[in-house]
C-alpha cells in the first residue's frame, strides 16, 4: 500500500473522529444545561429552606459544616437536595416508624376506635397514628423525590465533565490529523509501507 493512500485515509478517519467528539461534546453540555436547569428551576419552585442544623448530634464535621453554610438558603441544586433528603430528613424519618408499620399501626387503630366509636382514647390513639403515618408518608415521598432529583443532577454533571474530555479529545484529534494533512503533502509519492 502507498503511504501517501494511508496517511490520507488515518488523516480523514482522524477529521471524523474529532467531528464526531465535537458533535459529542456539544450534546453533552446540552444535556448538562438541561438537567441543571430543570432540576433548579424544579427545586426552587418548591421553596425548600435549608436548615442550619439536622438534629444529629452524631453527624461528621463536613455535614454539619455544609448546613451552617446554607442554612436559610433556598434549596436550588441537586447537592443541597442530596444532603437534605439523607442528612435531615433521612435522620428524622429514622426516628420514626417505616411506612409499612405505620400503615398497619394506623389500620389496625382505626380498626380498634371503629369497633368501639364511644371511646375517646381509641379515637385519639386512631387519630395520633394517622398523623404518623402521614408524617411518615410525605416525608419518605419527598426524600424520595429529592433524591430522583438530586441523580438527575448528578447526571447533568457527568454529561458536563464528559463533554469537556469530549472537546479535547476533538480538539487533539483535530490538531494531530491536521498534522497528517501536513505530513501527506511531504511524503514522497513512491513510499510504501
């Protein structure tokens, strides 16, 4: 085979690749901007406040640190929903019971104050485990949201660092095949390989 026929074949393979990466890379960031954005735009709208503390005495430096740190600030990102949902929330909700005890502590009082409608502590003990399990309810549905948000997020992030390797990688393909294309016109038309 002759050389020039090659060089010329890696050059265009090589001007492929780095269209194909700069396309990559322009998906990605969009993906990335897309997933910030909707997820920011999302958790502002609920008005989420950050509090300054959690409540767990036993939590590491670096958690108590980022909730002094955002404490009274709107949750906007997909970190600041991470920390909420497993440092706030998912502490308290493991001071209470899972939502499958609740459930059946909560039927089976209801089922105990409907069977005897004239006794006030079991119409109280009825409605005290409704409460629970409502509380028990929201806070695991809204843990459970948070976090989604917060994989989205994570997501977009990935897409961002991935579109940046992505442009360099056009960017070095491009410069090497651009070099092939130099190197072509000075090989000899009768080298071989």
């Amino acid at each position: 085979m002759k050389r020039r026929t090659f060089d010329g074949i890696v050059t265009l393979v090589g001007f492929g690749l780095s269209l194909f990466l700069f396309v990559a890379a322009g998906l990605m960031n969009w993906g990335y901007s897309f997933s910030d954005s909707a997820v920011s735009g999302q958790l502002a709208a609920q008005k989420i406040s950050i509090p300054a503390a959690t409540g767990n005495s036993a939590e590491d430096a670096s958690t108590t640190a980022f909730f002094k740190a955002n404490a009274g600030k709107l949750m906007t990102t997909g970190k600041q929903a991470q920390m909420y949902a497993d440092h706030y929330l998912g502490f308290h909700l493991s001071r209470m019971a899972t939502y499958a005890d609740a459930s059946t502590a909560s039927r089976t009082a209801s089922g105990a104050a409907a069977a005897n409608p004239s006794d006030p502590a079991l119409q109280k003990a009825a409605a005290s485990a409704l409460a629970t399990l409502d509380t028990v309810f929201k806070g695991t549905t809204l843990r459970g949201t948070l976090l989604t948000a917060y994989a989205f997020w994570e997501i977009g992030q990935i897409a961002r660092i991935s579109a940046g390797v992505a442009l360099l990688g056009g960017l070095l393909l491009l410069v090497l095949s651009m070099a092939g294309w130099v190197h072509l016109r000075r090989t000899p038309e009768d080298a071989t390989i």
